[in-house]
C-alpha cells in the first residue's frame, strides 16, 4: 500500500470533518430555531468524531495521537480546504455550505465503501450512514427556503455565489491521485466532483434558486496544500486553548 | 480458571447503554466478538453505534467492571469498525425495551436508509403510524424526533441507520 498517498488522502479528509465540524458547533445556542441549533450541534459531533476515527487511522500509520494532531498543528501545516474554515456567517450560508459540503462527503465515502485500503473501507461503510442524514437534512432545508419567499430565496442565491468557487476547492487535487486510483485506494476528486455536480443540480432545480454556469467559476484553492485564508488560524488557536493548558490531561 | 463465551455473554447482559439504561450493549448489538483465550484472558470486541458517540467510552469501562465483579481479571475491550454497527442489529429483546422506554425502535432495512422509511414511523404512545418527521437530529446522536398526529404527542425514535 502506498502509505504516503493515504495519509495524504486521510489528512485532508480529517481536517476538513473537524474543521467543519468546530464551524457548525459555532450554531450552538444561537441557531435560528431551536430545532436547527440542535441539528447543528449533532452533526458537529457526528464530524467531530468522524475526524478523530480518521486520524486514529493515520495513527495506526505512524502519525501522531488524534489529539496532538488536531490541536497542536498551525494553519499552515492543515489540509482542509478554505470552504471549510469560512466563519459561519448568516444563517444561508451556513446552509448552503453544509448543502454543498455534505453532498460532497457523501460521495467520497460511498466510493471509500469499496477502497482497497481495507481500514478505511470499514469506517466508510460507517460514515456514510451518518452522513446521509446531513444530506437529507441539507436538501429539506434547501427545498422549503429556496422554494418559500423572496427574502429567503435572494438570500439564498447570495450565499450560493459566494460558496461555490470555495466548494470548487474540496476537490483540488493533491500530488497521489493517480496512485490513490492506480490502487484501488480512492477514484480520485475529480470522479466525486462530477457525481457531485449532477446531485447538487439535480436538487437546485427542485427550488427557485439558479447554478451559475461551473466553467465561467474560479475555483479557490490552497486549502490542500496549507495555504488558508485569514480564518483559520483564530480558529485553531480557539480550538486548541483548552489542551494546550495541559497537553498530557485525561479528560 | 476458564470462562465460556456464554457466561462472559450473560455476565455482560448487566452492561446498559448509558443514555437508554433499559437496553443492554448485548441488545444493542455492540458487542460483536467474545473470545476467551488458552490464558483465561478475556477479549471482547465492541462497535460504536455513532462515530462520535460519546458514551462508548463509559461502555468500555463498563464492560471491564461488570467482568472484574464476576472475577475476569484479565479483560481487553477492543473497540473497531471491523464491524459495522447498524440498527438492524438491535436485538428483538431490545426493540422491546425501547418501545416500554417510550421510544420507537428503528424500522428494518435493507441497509439503504431513505426518507420515507423516516415517515409514518408507528407512535409508542398509541400505535398509530399517522406521524411525521420533525428533525432528524434529537437530544443524542441515535435519536429522531416526530410528530404523533393522532395522540397529538411528539415522541422520539432510534433512528435507522
Ligand atoms: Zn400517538
């Protein structure tokens, strides 16, 4: 097996779950209704705990504990992308993010199902169970406010234009795709992106909302490769606070 | 002194899933392998129900406490995903306990979980199934929460996954 190429494929997969999964903790309390405060807070837990099994994988490839490795790295030196760490602004964006994200997830670890790197293969099978209830969550939600008045529906398509060129940057390719799909590992971003496209229009369309034409977007990348907006960094040094007091505490 | 895997089985029946104490971890179906090895040491393998659940941790402990009570001394708890837990493996026993807990157990399904299956999800208070959901995600990770419009009740459910 090619380790470098998987610890590659797990690092990103790993920040971008705790990193989003800290954004959506964020909501916590301050959710536009109670009901969506709640969801909010679960799948940060969901993502949470779904990035610490990741990094227990890279564990058991040589890398540090899960802990150390999420909480004692800088900006620099994590590969999640940028749409990720964007603060959680407004509501609608917060949705459209988690709708573009999920779906996004969703695929990578349908495919990951049937990799041949058998330890992550197993925890795919799991995750994904998981994640569906965010995309059903994510397409409920995007059906009744993209569907119910004007406000809701321009606010919407705001917070879609500005996401996209960002969500474009999950799929930013790293150094191992071509090993990664050589060896039955993972197909690649570029196989996720394409289902994704056809999934995210196909639920567009079910609302008044309008996709901008991909070709004419500009997507944002970086993240993959360390670099990161201004964001990040204040979020980590938030994130890592309390270990950081005492890295050798049980808790 | 030698163990047999039913009586490790049977002792582990007092291990309860901390956030639903009237199912035991062997209803629930997270215990997914025994084994007692030539040394009288004992190995059980667990599964989570959620990635992130929280209280697998407890659960682990647990385990080893209920066996020391019972005299296993040597007890190693090794938790993986070389299983994957699904709601399908909650035992018929426990789809019992949930329901007498007030909380619908999760439908069967064939491993594809889709939102209709989320519908019309029968009513622990009355029975009815003219329900619908409210929110997928409820006070825990494993629970949904809906609407009865019948007994005009909501209730919650362990979801299907
Ligand atoms: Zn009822």
């Amino acid at each position: 097996m090619n380790t470098p190429a998987i610890k590659d494929l797990l690092y990103k997969m790993a920040d971008d779950q705790l990193i989003l999964g800290h954004r959506n903790s964020e909501w916590t309390g301050f959710g536009p209704v109670l009901e969506e405060d709640i969801a909010f807070s679960s799948m940060a837990q969901d993502k949470i705990g779904q990035s610490q099994a990741l990094y227990q994988l890279l564990h058991e490839l040589g890398e540090a504990e899960p802990d150390t490795i999420a909480f004692t790295r800088n900006a620099e030196q994590f590969h999640n992308c940028q749409l990720t760490e964007l603060p959680i602004g407004e509501y609608d964006f917060s949705l459209i993010r988690h709708f573009l994200f999920d779906h996004a997830e969703l695929i990578r670890f349908e495919m990951l199902a049937n990799s041949r790197y058998e330890p992550l293969a197993q925890l795919a099978r799991k995750i994904k169970g998981e994640i569906k209830y965010h995309v059903m969550h994510a397409n409920t939600w995007i059906k009744q406010l993209g569907n119910a008045n004007e406000e809701s529906i321009s606010r919407l398509q705001n917070s879609l234009e500005y996401a996209l060129p960002y969500a474009l940057g999950i799929f930013e390719e790293g150094a191992h795709e071509e090993a990664l799909q050589s060896e039955g590992i993972f197909p690649g971003e570029k196989a996720v992106m394409e289902e994704w496209k056809k999934r995210i229009s196909e639920r567009i369309e079910q609302t008044a909302l309008r996709l901008p034409d991909f070709s004419q977007l500009q997507p944002v990348y970086g993240g993959r490769k360390g670099q990161h907006s201004e964001h990040l960094q204040p979020l980590l040094d938030e994130m890592s606070e309390v270990f950081r007091i005492d890295p050798t505490a049980e808790w | 002194m030698a163990y047999t895997e039913e009586e490790i089985r049977h002792w582990l029946e007092e291990v309860k899933d901390p956030e639903i104490p009237v199912l035991s971890l062997n209803d629930l179906g997270v215990i997914t392998g025994i084994s007692v090895l030539e040394n009288g040491k004992v190995k059980v393998e667990m599964t989570p129900t959620f990635v992130g659940c929280p209280a697998i941790d407890y659960m682990k402990s647990d385990v080893k406490e209920v066996l020391a009570k019972h005299g296993v001394e040597e007890v190693e708890v090794r938790v993986s995903f070389d299983t994957q837990w699904n709601s399908n493996m909650i035992s018929e026993k426990g789809r019992q306990a949930l329901k007498d807990f007030g909380l619908a157990p999760p439908p069967k399904h064939n491993l594809i979980v889709e939102l209709d299956i989320l519908e019309e999800v029968e009513c622990p208070n009355c029975g009815s199934h003219n329900t619908d959901l409210k929110t997928p995600f409820g006070p825990t990770l494993c629970r949904s929460i809906h609407h009865c419009f019948d007994c005009k009740e909501t209730f919650e459910q362990f979801k299907p996954i």
